[in-house]
C-alpha cells in the first residue's frame, strides 16, 4: 500500500473518533507490551544482525526499556487523560476553566539505526497512548530490526490505525512531502535539519532528538577508579553507537595520567585483553560509518586501542591523549568506540571553553565538589545528564528526555512523551445564570470601572 494511501486511511480512522476512548489506547498498548514480550528471542536476533548487539545488551537497552515504558504508560494513562481544572480569575465569574488533552492526529515516528527497535516503538508507545494514528518510518541502515518492526507491528495492528513504511531517502522524502498532525524524528542533525524545513512549509510541530558532542568533565576531587569504570561502560556500549555516549573527557591536567590508567584498565576488566574476540562487544553499523571513525583517529595520539576488524566492522575501544579541539576528531560527532581525552588548568576554564560550542544532548560531571556540581547545572545549557555517572539519566519514565538548541527540541518519556504527542486544549464553561455588565458598552466608569480594577489589579 502507497504511503498517501496508508494516511488518507489513518486520517479517516482518526477523524471517526475511534483512538478516542481511553479504554481503546489501553487495549492497544496491552496488545504492543505482549507483541515486544512475544518477540524478545526475534529482537535480540535482529540486533545481533544489524549491530552485533548481544541478547543480554538487547534486553537490557532495547526491548526491556520498551516493555517498561509502555508499562509505565499502561499504569498512569487514566491519570494523563483526565482534563485538569485549573483557577479562573473572579473577573471571569461564574466559569470554571481545564486544559484538556487532545491528540494531534496523524503522526509521522522516524527512528535512527543505532537503536532500531527502541526507538521505533517507545515513540509509538507515547503517540498511542495521546491517542494518535502512527506511521513508524525505521532506519534502511537497520534492515532486520526494520523487517521485524515491521511483521511485529501489522500483527499487532490494522494498518489505518498503525503503519511500517520501510525504505531509504526515497521513502524518508516523501513520507515528509506529506502533511503529517505531527512529527517525532530521531537521528542525525544534517537530516533533523532536513526534517525542520519540510516541516516548517506545513506548520507542522515536531520534537527532533538529535545529538551532539557530549562532554564528560572529570575534575581532581572524582573518585578516579569509579568515574572510569562508570566512563568505558557508557562510552562503548553498542560500541559507542549512542547519541547520549560520553563523546570526549574534559579533565583536570593533574588527574590525566592517572584517569587514563584506570580507563586502560577497565576497558581490559569489562572487555577482555582482545576486545574484538568478546562476543558482547558489537560492531558498527556500516562500512561507511567504520571508514569514518577510523579516520578520526590519530595513531600519533593513541593512548589505548586503535585496532580493528574490517572484516566484521570492529573497532578496538579506542582513548586518545593530547586532543586539542582543532584536532578532526573534535570536529563532529564521533559516534564509534574513540575517547579523546581534553585538558583544562582551572575548573573555572571549562565554562568559556564549552560557552561557544553548540549546546550538546548531554553533560557528565564526575566531582565530589558540591558548589562545582551546582555551577555546571545552572550555567552550562545541554539537554540532560548525570553527575558521577554517564547515560543512565535516560533510563526512568519519570523525567523527560531530549535536547537543546543544536541538539534538539522537545521531550520524551513517561508523562513529557504523552505531552509530546498531545496538544493542550484551553476551555472556559462560563455559565448561564449570572452575567456580570462590567466588559459591555456603554462602560459604567464609576461602579464597574471600580470592579475592574478590583478584579485586574
């Protein structure tokens, strides 16, 4: 079925009012939790394909992030449904006044290949649940996690309520050729860019995650061992195919050779002494993306690693010392297993050096230091993070996820994903049996002029 008309079918299953009903959105995302469930042996196989991905990481980072949140929204929709009443003011009397939420309508989900099913389903799961129709557009880059997104969810679903459009550019340029109610994207920035303008001609909302150079500072008073151990986890999970991933450490010059130590150590204690024999270490994506980070490193610079497997697209976790931000790999995002590692004199430094760059997805602070953890919390603008830990801050339903500027706009998860997808209705039901004359002409300007202000004041 042509994609003009998988939409022109949803519209019309939208506009009958069937997504509606509370009970229909529940129902529905009953039926999604027991497709991810029946299909978790599937999921782990597909990743393994598309990404070398093994089926402990799988679940731990796709399939069971889906699960809970589609259980976290199955528990608390009832709760975002209801309208909210709201103060009217006295000048208004007698009204009373709620914001209502009201599903945009047809919704466009396009999901990047470095969590394919992820991030395919968690935005189906919040636009079903606002009770929209959903067209879900996977990544070609990800062809069996797309082709199982795809028979898992016209399994699940009739196509006029939710759709699978798979392909590449050609079908991403005329799925954005359409007029969507709205559009969640998730990928590159080039291509959130792309996605904006078609937007903009249409008036069309959005939420774009995107992603960024997220930086890592580690000053002198960070339990050096643990910041570390915490630091390889984050960096090169999904080998380092991550947009929230650690992208460069900016650290105390006096703590370097030592946090250098540790990271060396703990890529050895969490990979193994031949990190490209370890059956839990992925691979990346594509040719086109191993020729791309391994020509970001600089074998002049190597701290660790810097090895690699062409033949099944491996790249060694991979630090690099004395970067500079002129250096290529300080460039763009580095998306693949390589740590730069960064200088600075003074803690006070990091503040102009990160003022001028583009305002990253996420930060990460490893300090024991109350006042400094305070200062980069407040001064310095990116989406989200953790202090003394890196990438989890993404792992609850109960805060929203997104970026800032460069990085993004809007938010998901829990409650802000329901919201993201929803549009907020203002009502006043004023009522019939008083009708104040203080806003009808001609104006009293003694006894009503004296309630107006009375009541504006």
């Amino acid at each position: 079925m042509k994609p003009e008309t998988i939409l022109e079918r949803q519209r019309a299953f939208f506009l009958s009012g069937a997504t509606l009903p509370v009970e229909f959105r529940l129902k529905m995302l009953r039926r999604l939790y027991a497709a991810v469930k029946k299909y978790e042996p599937e999921i782990a196989a597909a990743l393994q394909a598309d990404l070398g991905k093994s089926e402990y990481e799988s679940f731990m980072c796709e399939s069971g992030f889906a699960l809970s949140e589609i259980g976290y929204m199955i528990k608390h929709l009832r709760g975002y449904a209801r309208r909210k009443v709201v103060c009217t003011p006295l000048a208004q009397f007698p009204s009373v006044s709620w914001r209502q939420p009201t599903p945009y309508g047809n919704v466009l989900i396009m999901s990047p290949w470095n969590y394919p099913f992820l991030l395919s389903v968690e935005p189906l799961c919040n636009a079903l649940a606002a009770g929209n129709t959903a067209i879900v557009k996977p990544s070609a880059y990800s062809p069996a996690t797309s082709a199982l997104v795809e028979r898992m969810l016209s399994e699940c679903f009739p196509p006029e309520y939710v759709a699978v459009v798979t392909g590449g550019r050609r079908e991403n340029a005329a799925l954005l050729d359409m007029k969507f109610d709205f559009v969640f994207f998730t990928g590159s920035q080039a291509v959130g860019k792309e996605v904006l303008r078609h937007n903009a001609e249409r008036l069309t909302p959005a939420v774009l995650e995107l992603g960024g150079k997220s930086p890592c500072i580690v000053d002198e008073t960070a339990r050096i061992p643990l910041a570390a151990r915490r630091i390889v986890f984050g960096k090169y999970l999904n080998c380092g195919q991550t947009c929230v991933a650690p992208d460069y450490i900016l650290c105390d010059r006096r703590i370097k050779g030592q946090l250098i130590a540790e990271i060396r150590r703990q890529i050895t204690v969490q990979y193994g002494q031949n990190p490209l024999d370890n059956p839990d270490y992925g691979r990346m994506v594509n040719r086109k993306h191993f020729d791309r980070v391994m020509g970001l490193i600089d074998r002049g610079k190597l701290a660790a690693g810097g090895g690699s497997n062409p033949d099944t697209l491996q790249i060694e976790p991979t630090v690099m010392d004395n970067v500079t931000f002129d250096d290529p790999v300080m460039g763009e995002e580095i998306f693949g297993p390589v740590l730069p590692i960064l200088t600075y004199e003074k803690f006070a430094d990091i503040f102009p050096m990160l003022a001028g760059r583009p305002k990253p997805l996420a930060l990460y602070l490893f300090s024991q230091d109350k006042r400094r953890i305070r200062a980069v919390t407040q001064r310095i603008s990116y989406g989200g993070g953790c202090v003394n830990d890196v990438v989890v801050h993404l792992a609850t339903s109960e805060m929203g996820f997104g970026g800032v500027g460069e990085s993004g706009m809007g938010s998901y998860h829990g409650r802000f994903g329901f919201e993201a997808f929803s549009h907020y209705k203002s009502i006043l039901d004023k009522k019939t049996w008083l009708d104040l004359p203080m806003r009808y002409q001609p104006y009293d300007r003694k006894f009503t002029a004296r309630l107006l202000h009375l009541f504006l004041k």
